[in-house]
C-alpha cells in the first residue's frame, strides 16, 4: 500500500491559503463594486417612469373626456373593502355606436400616468376614425391618479396596502371597467381590440388570453411576456443593448466596456469623487462612484430602447439614430481625450441634447418608481445579467438571494418568481397559444432590448410575430410622422388588416347568429 507524500497531503491546504491571501490582497473585482446597485437599477426598465413627463414637445391635440370609474379593491375576495376612482380617458367622436357595432379600442395603461401614454400613442387615435372606434384609454391601479386609500402616500405605505398592486387586480379593473361602459351604452355586442405597449402590450396579451369573451384581439407591442424564470437568457437585454452600440461603432463599444473600470479607478483615489463630479458636470458631489455608473447605465438601456430612425421627445428630446450620434461623440473626440471625458461627451446627448442643461441631476426619477419596484419585488421578477464578453456592462450574474434580501429589505416582501407563468403561462409557449390561443399581435423592432424576451416567430395563424430589424421600443404605436420609414408603414399596414380581418370576422358571426 502506497502512502501520500507530505506534500500531496498539504497541497490542498497550501492552495486554500494562497487563494485566501489572493482574495484578501486583490482590490475588489469590477464585477463586485457594481453587484449591489439599488432596487431600481435591478427591476426590470421600462419607459413609464418618464410618465410624469405629460407633454411631449412636439404635442399632439387628442381630445379625450377625463372620467373616473369606482373600482373594487379586491376583485377577488368578497371582503368589504374601500372602493378606489380609477381614472380613464374616452373618446367617442368617432364611435359609429352600438346599432352598427361600432369597435371600443381599449389601451391597457402601464405604470405610470394614463395621459402620458395616450398622448404617445399616436396609433390608436390615427387609426380609430377608419373603423369608427371609441378609445378608452384607462389608467393601472395605484399610478397617476389612480390611487386606492385615497392618497400615494396611504396606497404606497408598507406590504399590506400594496398588496392590491399586481398584474390580475389590473386586468380585473380593466375586464370590470368596459363590460360595466358597454352595458351602459348599450353596446353588449360591440367588439374590443386592446392595445399595450411594454409593460402594457404584457397586459393587453394576458388580458386576450384571460378575457377571451370580453376582447376579441390584441396587439401587444414590445411585450417581454418570456422575460420570466429561465426562458430566456437573463443576459439578452443587456446583450442587445450592447450589440446596438456595437453595430453603430466597435471602438464605441470597448470605450464604454473600459470605461467602468476607469470610473471605479478614478472613484478611489484622493478626491476621485470630486473629479468625476467635475468631469461630468454634476449638481451636487458624488457620494460613491456606484451613483455615477447606475446614471450611465440608465442612459445606455433608454437609448436602446428609444434608437428611433427619427428625432423624437418621448422621454428626452433625442436626435434620430442617438446611439449613432452618441458613438460619434465617443469616437470623435481629439486623441488624448480621457476615456471619461469622452464617455461624458457622448451621454451628453441622451441627458443635455437640446444644450439647455447646466448641471446634471443623478436622480433623474424625482417621483419614484416605488410602484414598479414593488411588482418587480412580488410576481414581476424578471432576471437580469451582464455577460463577460457579449456586454459592455459589468459583469454580473442574477443573484436571487440578494435580490430577495433587497425586496424584504425595501418591502418587508418575498418575490414569487414562478407565479407569473403560473398564472399567464409561458413555457412552451408555441405549445400553449397554438392551441389556446387567437388573435394575438406581437410587434417587435430588434434594437429594442426588450425583444429579447417576446415572441418572435408565428405561433398560429392568428397568434403572430411583426419582427422589424430596425424597430425600438413599440415604434408602432407612436403617432405616425413624414418621417416614418418605408419598413414601419408597411408594418402599421400589416396591423390594420390583421385587425380588420378580426373584426370583420367578429360581426360577420354576430350577424350570422342574429339572423339564426
């Protein structure tokens, strides 16, 4: 029997305690000095957040009526509960009524202020007048005024009274809301196409899907209805972000992959704070680099997402193509221009476009988004990553426990990862909606980061996929414009038949039962 040599025996310990002298030594890894961002960086971005922004500069008249409709807290228990006004905006000028069965075009509102959505919806008002459609345009529970217990403060106030905020309490509010309008306009029979973008176009699929016998189809634009448990890669949205960059400029990509290291560089020597709040022209002093690169990374993902061919206002004033316009910065900047300084000249045109801005604010939501971290924290959960090689982003990968400790922290709350596809679905979604499922649009434009997580091929054919190369964050349903290229028209067009097609089919069975 042979017998270990001293060696073989203290080469593990020798190895534990190299590893440990590394680990101890070494400064803290990129990855980990930016792994704990606050709760907002690390809940799912979507555009309701610039809600509070009501008027986009370049308005359009949409006349609507402000209504409010009395909402049952709790859609399902029979406790008495207090009731809550849910706003809703309607217009009828061009409703055809119900005697010609006159279409409701429904917009399920997302987390922020309905009027802000409406007012960047330019879609649904361009196309109602062709169908002679009434547009309903209400508001989501506990966002804008649509506030239970009477005031934010009360609503928003710890676990117990937001827990009425969720996506089913939404849906019942919206199912309530129309069958109670069109019972009231006696109008039983007239058919109700959704509409939603982002967060909302979610809504309007899951709301086909749950209240078939109340809709008869949605277009649901931007929808990320797989951006759930392991259906997706939780590293897609911050890979397209990345490839979008990449595609204007490779040298733009890599100045903004070594620019976090050179942020936390300079964060930690003497004074490094002082400078980089100098450097970027901020309104107060940072109080830890981690700040500076959440407000970077913000504006990295918002561009992704609004990449349109064409200037636009939707949540800043932006040139057309801005990743374009921000990598032309980066790259164009004289040679011995710091990494920094060249990443300052480039965010610039996402935060300061229009030059009318002297300082930068780092908190750049001053009303919150408490509402949306609280669903990210209970049933919207959906996984983010940073790949190594594939993003310019730290890397990072979904930490569930952290995140569960930050929900619990922040909420007093456990997240429920796995109830959304419980309750809407998910896997095996070619399965499921070619066999449940009809009359489902989902657009989306491939520079959007959200694609990622919806659905791209055909699942039927009444379940379809509208897939644009150069597409961003529901294009489509933004008011058309002189501007609009040769590729969104054409898809604007494939939408209106498609709805066309549902509603000729709709009427053409009701008046096939009526003369039964």
């Amino acid at each position: 029997m042979a017998f270990p040599n001293l060696f073989t025996i203290l080469m593990p310990h020798l190895l534990l305690i190299i590893i440990f002298i590394i680990s101890t030594a070494s400064p803290p890894s990129l990855a980990s000095r930016f792994s704990n961002f606050p709760l907002s960086k690390r809940a799912p971005r979507f555009l309701g957040k610039f809600s509070h922004q009501i008027k986009p500069l370049q308005q359009r008249e949409y006349r609507y009526e402000t209504r409010y409709f009395y909402q049952r807290l709790d859609h399902f228990s029979f406790s008495e509960l207090p009731s809550f006004p849910q706003r809703y905006l309607i217009n009828t000028e061009h409703w055809v009524g119900p005697d010609r069965l006159g279409p409701i075009f429904l917009y399920c509102g997302n987390e922020g202020d309905i009027e802000w959505f409406a007012l960047n919806t330019g879609f649904v008002w361009d196309i109602a007048p062709r169908f002679g459609a009434m547009v309903v345009f209400p508001e989501h529970r506990y966002y804008g005024e649509s506030m239970p217990f009477g005031s934010r403060d009360v609503a928003y106030k710890n676990a117990t009274t937001l827990s009425y905020l969720t996506a089913e309490q939404a849906l019942a509010d919206f199912a309530v809301l129309i069958t109670d309008l069109k019972r009231n306009l006696s109008a039983e029979g007239c058919p109700v196409v959704l509409f939603g973008g982002s967060y909302g176009g979610m809504l309007a699929a899951w709301m086909r899907l749950k209240y078939p016998h109340i809709a008869i189809g949605a277009l649901a634009s931007s929808a990320p209805i797989l951006q759930f448990e392991d259906i997706v890669p939780p590293e897609t949205f911050y890979n397209i972000v990345s490839n979008d960059f990449k595609r204007e400029s490779t040298s733009c990509f890599n100045t903004v992959k070594e620019s976090w290291e050179a942020l936390v560089s300079e964060g930690q020597k003497e004074n490094g704070l002082v400078q980089l709040t100098k450097t970027f022209r901020l309104c107060r002093e940072l109080n830890r680099t981690e700040e500076l690169a959440e407000w970077l990374d913000s504006a990295y993902s918002y561009l992704a997402m609004v990449d349109y061919p064409y200037p636009s206002a939707f949540m800043m004033p932006l040139p057309g193509h801005p990743i374009r316009e921000v990598c032309k910065k980066i790259d164009g900047c004289p040679d011995g221009t710091s990494i920094l300084e060249r990443i300052f000249e480039g965010v610039s045109i996402y935060y300061n476009y229009s030059g009318n801005v002297d300082c930068f604010e780092l908190d750049d939501d001053p009303h919150g988004l408490d509402g949306w971290n609280w669903q990210a924290c209970t049933e919207m959960v959906m996984p983010m990553a940073s790949s190594k090689d594939a993003s310019m982003f730290p890397t990072y990968n979904f930490n569930y426990t952290s995140f569960k400790e930050e929900c619990w922290k922040e909420f007093r709350v456990v997240p429920r990862p796995r109830w959304i596809t419980t309750e809407f679905g998910g896997h095996d979604i070619k399965t499921v909606l070619e066999k449940f499922g009809s009359n489902i649009i989902f657009s989306n434009g491939l520079l959007d980061p959200w694609s990622g997580g919806s659905v791209l091929q055909n699942l039927s054919e009444t379940v379809v996929a509208l897939v644009t190369e150069e597409g961003a964050h529901h294009i489509d349903l933004r008011p058309s414009t002189p501007e609009d290229p040769d590729w969104l028209v054409e898809q604007r067009t494939t939408e209106i038949k498609l709805i066309e097609g549902w509603i000729n089919g709709y009427n053409q069975k009701k008046k096939t039962t009526f003369n039964m």
